[in-house]
C-alpha cells in the first residue's frame, strides 16, 4: 500500500481537528496515512 503523509497546517483556522480526522479516514481507504500535526510553522518546515 502507498504511503501518504498528511501534514496539517496549524495556521489555518478551519482546519479542526474534527476535519483533520475526516480527511485521514478518507484516505487511509487508499493509504497508510502518516498524520502530522505540527505546532508551529518552524516545526512544519523541518517535516
């Protein structure tokens, strides 16, 4: 199975954590999604 990694961007203001769960359960139809919930913009580029 492909592998996707789905990295969140903690800036945007409508993407909850519900969403963020939608959207992972989604893919992992398709994919072994790796989850990533970074907790500054810093921290997003070293990902």
């Amino acid at each position: 199975m492909r592998r996707l990694l789905l990295i969140a961007n903690p800036a945007a203001s409508g993407f909850t954590g519900a969403l963020h769960r939608q959207v992972t359960e989604s893919a992992a139809a398709a994919y072994d999604v790796v989850p990533v919930w970074p907790t500054s913009a810093a921290e997003t580029r070293n990902v």
